[in-house]
C-alpha cells in the first residue's frame, strides 16, 4: 500500500539522530559548538528554504542538546500567531522550564505585568508618543510639563525593563544549571509579516538576556517577503535589517545522501509499480539515479523532491501498456512540476527543437553535461534525446538528424540540432533505435495530465 509521504520522525533522548536519512548528525555538532561559544547571550539565524527539513532537525537538535544537559524550549511562531501580541507568547513559555513555586520565576513574574503595561503598542503609544497638536494648543508653559512627563515615563519603561532582564538572567541562571537556555522560535516565516518583525523586535530588546540563546528558524528569501509587507516598501534592505537582529547566521547544510531517495520511493511503493513496457524492463533500476541527478543538480528541497517523486510514480503507473522509457517520463515530469513556462512551450510546439536544446544548456549547470561512461548524466542525455523525438513523431525524425545507411554504421548519424554543452558524439547515440511503436506527446500529455505545476 502507498503511504503519503515520509514518516514523521520522532527523536528519542538516547538517539535523537537515528532516523536522520540526511545525516546531519555532523551538523548537530557544529551547531552545539556555536552555542557553548556564545552562550552568553546570542541570536542566531537557522536558515533554509521551505521544505529542507528545517523542522525535523531542530526536533532532533533539541534532543540532542538535552543529552549534554541543557533546558530547551520550542516554541512554533504559526501555532502562537493568534495571539495579539508575541510578547505573551513568548514570555509564557519561560514558565516551563520550573514550577510556579519557583522563587526566581516569583521575581519574573512581578515584572510581566510591568513591562507588558510599558511596552504593547495599544498602551506604550499613550506612554511614549508626545502629540505636537497638544503642545501647540496648551502653549509653551504646558509643553514643558507635557515634555517632562513624557521624559519622566519614558525613564521609568527603561527602568522596568532593565529589572526585569535581571530577574529573567537571574531565574535562568539558576533553573539551567549554569549552562545556557536554548530558546528555539521555529515556523516563522510562516506568520503574517506583523507578527514575524514584531517578534524579532521582541526577541531583541526584550528577551536579549545574558545566559538565554535563540535558534530562530527562518526562510531568509520568505522572510525578507514579509518584513517589505511589513513597512510597505520593496525598497527595503531586508536582509541588512535581519542582521541587525541576529548576531550568527547559519545555513542549514543540504546534505548529500541518497538514503533520502530510497526512503521515499519505498514509502509510494515504487517497488510494487506495474512496468510501463517490457521492453525498458531494466531502466526502473535507474529512477534512482534519475532522482538524486535532480535532487542534487537542481538543488530540491526535500518536500520538492518528495512531491517529485509521488507524481512521478502516479505518471508511470498511468503510462502502463505505452512505448516509453520510465526514465523519459519522470524527467517530463519534472518539467512540467517547475519548469511549466518552458513545459509550455515545449508541448505546444512554440519552442524550436533549438530553443529546447537551448534551455537546457543555459539552465542546467555542469553536472548534467558530464558525458563519462557509467555517470547519471546519461540518463538526462536519454531523456532530453527522448523528449525531442516523441515530439517529433517517428515519422518526422529526420527534422533532428540524418541516419546513415546501413553499411555505414552509428558513427555517420549527423545531428541537425545545435549542441554546445552537450557532448555531440554521445547525445548523437541516444537517437539510434527510436521504434515506430514509440508513444506520440499528445498520448503521453494526456497520461501526466495529473502533475501539477509548481514552478511558482
């Protein structure tokens, strides 16, 4: 039976790493050594794209750093967005780590009111805002008193919350054993722009304590989205205002291992998939390849990759009975998922058997042009040969090259195409054999009709 998806992983204190497919229990380790070096107080970024496992690891990470003795708290930023104000949220959080008998939360705890009072923007506008409107109206004599109270409150907000990051330093000090409080805000490039800015600014000027580190797990393209929303403008330095809140920036590693792949097709059962034609009978072992070529050379993310791989095993299942190479079809499948502009034109004829030879060579880095013996690449080079000739039609294949007599052997094929990155002599190979049982595009458009375009 075919799953939905990976398995969700649930880390164990003892091995917190053991079902980690991307292996990043290396990465467990540099991230620890940050923390002891920094653990005075520091925010640091933990920056992925959507869908690199940002979630899963940090779940894993948190274990891990429990086995070396220190309290951890995880709080997921979309699950608190409804809250009016992250600084509730957040301070909320704090209590978890010791009971409510806790004398030192006692002591953090007569400061919340205070600094919430002092600093919710429905109450501190009130506080710390001088009108000009009032000052003109009650005249000079009025605006220095006016001024002096303003001044006066805003000396006595400073105040309440240099005691209460003392009280909040002296309740960590004391509950963590020494070591720092790992605070980790996952999920928030998910929230709404208000609330992600507001809960850096929070971060920042209110939790900014020594003893107390922040892992804040971001989507750093997303979030610089929603700090423009924020302020109006796409004129921003985004990315400049981000590192003013954070002290380290760390980028989570994309991992090279092939375990993630395996994993996948085992859970939508490729091992149980009808063939689509006995005669490609030995190319199923190559969607492997296939996939990590993609993975890799494309830089997927894991929910990419994993979406890839289901609709390309929805695509073969329905192409069973049909003239084609399994390999041809999951890579046109891929096009059409997060190239569909190009897909487009390519399946409407709008694009010349040039151009389509064209953006590969300017889309595709190195990796996939390599033409050595037994490298993956010949399975792209199959592909696009493939996806050229179905289009055609095996009646119209000369449009891409002339075949020799045959007398005069293989090595007489002239390519019509232009090619520059792709090695001539052996993409020339890969049109030789094309049978006239080989299936038309619109037969096998109308078979992957399901996938779904996300290239946007």
């Amino acid at each position: 039976m075919m799953k939905s998806g990976l398995p969700i992983i649930e880390p164990e204190l003892k091995a917190p790493f053991a079902g980690d497919l991307l292996n990043r229990g290396g990465c467990a380790l540099v991230f620890r050594s940050i923390v002891e070096t920094f653990g005075e107080e520091c925010v640091i970024s933990f920056n992925g794209k959507w869908g690199t496992g940002k979630t899963t690891f940090l779940a894993m990470w948190e274990k891990y750093m429990e086995n070396f003795g220190y309290k951890v708290i995880h709080f997921n930023s979309w699950e608190n967005e409804d809250a009016e104000d992250p600084l509730i949220a957040l301070i909320a959080e704090f209590k978890k780590i010791a009971g409510k008998d806790n004398e030192k939360w006692k002591a953090v705890a007569s400061n919340i009111g205070k600094v919430v009072l002092a600093t919710l923007p429905s109450i501190a506008g009130k506080i710390a805002g001088i009108d000009l409107q009032d000052i003109i109206k009650d005249g000079a004599k009025k605006a220095v008193a006016i001024i002096n109270t303003r001044i006066d409150e805003y000396c006595r907000q400073k105040a309440i919350l240099k005691d209460f990051k003392l009280s909040l330093a002296e309740y960590v000090e004391e509950t963590c054993n020494g070591k720092p409080l790992v605070f980790v805000i996952d999920e928030l490039d998910r929230c709404n722009p208000s609330f992600a800015v507001k809960t850096l600014e929070r971060v920042k000027h209110i939790f900014e304590v020594k003893g107390i580190v922040f892992v804040v797990a971001i989507d750093e393209v997303q979030l610089c989205h929603s700090i423009r929303g924020f302020y109006g403008s796409e004129h921003i330095d985004a990315k400049d205002y981000l590192r003013r809140f954070f002290k380290i920036q760390y980028d989570l590693p994309n991992e090279d291992s092939t375990d993630i792949i395996q994993a996948i097709m085992s859970r939508f059962a490729y091992d149980k998939m009808p063939e689509v034609n006995e005669n490609y009978k030995s190319s199923y072992k190559d969607l492997p390849d296939l996939f990590y070529l993609l993975y890799k050379g494309k830089q997927m993310s894991i929910r990419q990759l994993e979406q890839y791989i289901l609709y390309a095993r929805l695509a073969l299942a329905n192409c069973k009975g049909l003239y084609v190479n399994p390999i041809s079809v999951a890579f046109i499948v891929y096009i059409k998922m997060f190239e569909s502009n190009f897909f487009e034109g390519y399946s409407k004829m709008r694009l010349s058997h040039n151009e389509v030879i064209k953006h590969f060579e300017e889309n595709y880095n190195d990796e996939f042009f390599n033409a050595k013996r037994n490298s993956p690449t010949y399975l792209f080079y199959n592909a696009v040969a493939d996806m050229l000739a179905i289009r055609c039609g095996y009646e119209n294949l000369s449009e891409l090259y002339e075949k020799p007599m045959e007398s005069m052997g293989l090595n007489n094929m002239r390519l019509k195409v232009k090619v520059s990155k792709f090695d001539k002599e052996s993409f020339t190979r890969y049109f030789n054999g094309k049978s006239s049982q080989m299936v038309g595009l619109n037969t096998l458009l109308s078979k992957i009709s399901l996938v779904r375009d996300f290239s946007s």
